[in-house]
C-alpha cells in the first residue's frame, strides 16, 4: 500500500525551513501529528531558528478536550507553555482571532484534519483565521491532509445566503470532495479574502482514494468522530443534531447508530427499507447514551452499515432516516427548538441542510426525490466552480 505523506511530513522532512527566523502561530488539535505522531506545537517548539509564539485552539480544543459546541477557555499548552488563544468562545465573533493575538507573528499555520463534509467546523475556522490574518498581513499556511470520503464523490445542496452559520458559512455541498488545502484556495478566490496563501499539499494521495487507502492511522479529529467510518455516514447523520432523536452521541459509534426511547424499531427498518438506499443495510440496536440527549436512557433504534461504500449516498440515506422517524412517531419526534451555532431565529435542522426544503418536505409528506430536487444540478455546478482550486490528480 502506498503511504500518503501529509504537509506535515512533508515540512517535517524539510526541517520547517520556510519558517526559519520567523514567530509563529499555529492552529492545532490533536491530529496535528506527523507520521511518527509528533505533534506540530512540540515539533515547531524544538526547531531551532522557529520560535512558537502562541498556539490556537479550534472546537474541542488543542488536545481535543472539550465536547461539541462547549467553549475552548484560555490557557497555556502544558507541553510548551505557549499560551493558547480560543478560537471557539460563546459568540460568533469569539471564532475570529483577536487583532493582538497576531502582532508580531511572521507566519499563521493551520494544520487540522477535516472529514469531508461541510459541517465539520474546523475549515470554518480556517476560513476565518485566513480573513485576519490578509488584515494583520501575516501570511498563512495551511499544512494539507486528505479528505478520507475521496476527492472525487459529491453530495447535496449549496448553503442559501439565509441559512449560513458555522455548520455552513460558504456555498459548499454537504460532501465536497476537497482537503483543507484545496478549500483554503477556494474560499481565498471566492470570499476575496485578500490572504498570502500557501498551502503544503500531501504526497501520494489522488482524488480517487478513501482513508483506508492512505495507509495512514486515523486519529478521532474530535471526541464524537472515533472512525473513518464515522465520517463516512456524517453528511448525513450530522443532520440528528437538529433533531430530538439521538445520533448516538454518548455512545461507542456516534452517528453510526441513532434512536429514542419512543422508536418502534421494526416500523423503522420497514419504512426505510421501502426507500431501496444503496450501498447500506440497518440493524436494530439498543442503547443507553452516557451523556447528551437522552442521557442514561434506554433508547431503540438501528445501526447503519455501509456496504458498498461507493454506491452509499449519505445525504440521502441521512435524510430518509429522519424522514421514517418523523413518520412512525409523529406524536414524539420533533426539531431542535433552541439556537444553534450562534443562530437563534433559524431552526438548527435548516442551517444543517442549508435550506428549508427538507424539513418543509418531511412535514409534508413529501417523497424522498422530490425533498432531494435540484440538489444535483447544484452539486455539479459546484464541481465545475471549484476545478482551479484542485490540487490533486484524478488516480485510477
């Protein structure tokens, strides 16, 4: 198997030697580790000639500490003693860094596993410190890793202008089928955000491959993201935190498995399995969540197991499922009602879907493919927009 070289291995292998002489900041979590699992902070702290002049830490944290949508305090890193700016607060302006957070610095690095899909807030949080940093006129450098869905399989609909929030900020699809780097290219064109911008792409990886493909471990990217696996079905189950149906946070298999304590579960696998999903096969499940919704609760649902990973369409089958669930307990399920990523007066379930159209469709009755109309002529627009951001071949 060919060994993918992420841009940290890369810059590792070349002694950091473009940051020699300069004060640095660098975006971090625990992904951010080269193939002998050094992480970033501790590799550009020993560097001679590189001086670690402050660490920012995204949601969940620089060491992955801090569960979803909690605040990221100030700190100082234990291993470097360089302090750590949050770049997740309790406002929206609290995901920017501050202007004195970056005087002085020389150079922004941002080096951060993504998943693939456009609710995963850390690319968000790339864009924005991509924005401050064109304003401070510090260049900025984003260190690629792979998208572990493959660069080439899209999925869904583009964020409406009214639907924007942290789980959307840009016109993406819900799979976009690009890495960091390649978005960090995109948003710079698109947003005109003005940024000296280098990106350090991976060696040996093609838009063809999966994670497992890679030959490269995975690392959870945050505390609700374990698998590979987990990502793969995430453009569509990410939808459940709209919901009040639990997506298996508190649990072993977050996303992978989903239910409530109201769930008849043989009424749900018959509904679903009318919907003919491709690539995919339910199991029923019981389950007891630790934390989150339903805490110590005994809840019924199913189990998803892709298989046929290249005919699974997440979205769709994301949506099929709450679509069954809304159907066989009409009289329990419901939408999230309170704010959601800093947005009070849109329901959170819209800001995941980037538009109205699929929760206005499940409350309707409508059918699968026309709550899913005009998704695929977005997503191909999509694919034809973002080709001189690309960096990487096409494979087999």
């Amino acid at each position: 198997m060919t060994k993918v070289k992420t841009g940290l291995d890369v810059w590792a292998a070349q002694g950091f030697l473009a940051l020699k002489g300069k004060r640095v900041g660098a975006i971090v979590n625990p992904t951010s580790v080269d193939s002998r699992f050094r992480h970033l902070a501790d590799l550009l702290a020993g560097t001679p000639g590189v001086t670690l002049a402050a660490l920012f830490g995204p949601e969940h944290g620089i060491r992955g500490e801090a569960q979803y949508m909690v605040a990221v305090d100030e700190a100082r890193d234990r291993r470097t003693n360089v302090p750590v700016h949050s770049l997740y607060g309790s406002t929206f302006e609290s995901l920017s860094p501050r202007p004195e957070w970056l005087k002085g610095l020389d150079a922004l690095v941002f080096d951060i596993q993504d998943v693939g899909s456009r609710y995963y807030t850390y690319v968000y949080t790339m864009a924005l410190a991509m924005k401050a940093a064109a304003h401070a006129r510090v260049p900025f450098y984003v260190l690629d890793r792979p998208n572990p869905l493959d660069g080439v399989t899209l999925e869904g609909n583009l964020v409406g202008d009214r639907f924007r929030s942290f789980v959307g900020l840009y016109a993406l699809p819900n799979r976009h089928g690009m890495t960091a780097g390649e978005l960090a290219r995109l948003f710079n064109s698109q947003e005109g955000f003005g940024c000296d911008l280098t990106v350090v792409p991976c060696e040996g990886w093609t838009r063809d491959m999966y994670w497992s493909d890679t030959g490269l471990p995975f690392l959870p990217p945050s505390p609700n993201m374990p698998t590979a696996d987990t990502a793969l079905v995430y453009p569509g189950m990410c939808l459940g935190e709209g919901t009040n149906v639990s997506e298996g946070r508190g649990t072993c298999r977050p996303f992978e498995q989903f239910g409530a304590p109201w769930v008849d579960t043989d009424a749900l696998l018959a509904r679903l399995d009318k919907e003919r999903l491709p690539g995919v096969a339910f199991r029923p499940v019981g389950f007891t969540p630790t934390f989150d919704k339903y805490k110590g609760e005994s809840c019924s649902g199913a189990f998803i197991h892709v298989t046929d990973r290249h005919a699974f369409q997440p979205l769709r089958t994301g949506i099929a499922i709450f679509q069954a669930l809304h159907d066989i307990g009409p009289e329990h399920f419901d939408w999230r009602a309170d704010a959601y990523e800093f947005v009070e007066d849109v329901p959170a379930f819209d800001l995941l879907c980037g538009t109205d159209q699929v929760r206005r469709g499940i409350e309707e009755g409508w059918s699968l493919d026309r709550m899913l109309e005009g998704f695929a002529l977005q997503t191909e627009a999509f694919r034809k927009h973002r080709e001189p951001a690309l960096l990487y071949a096409p494979g087999r």
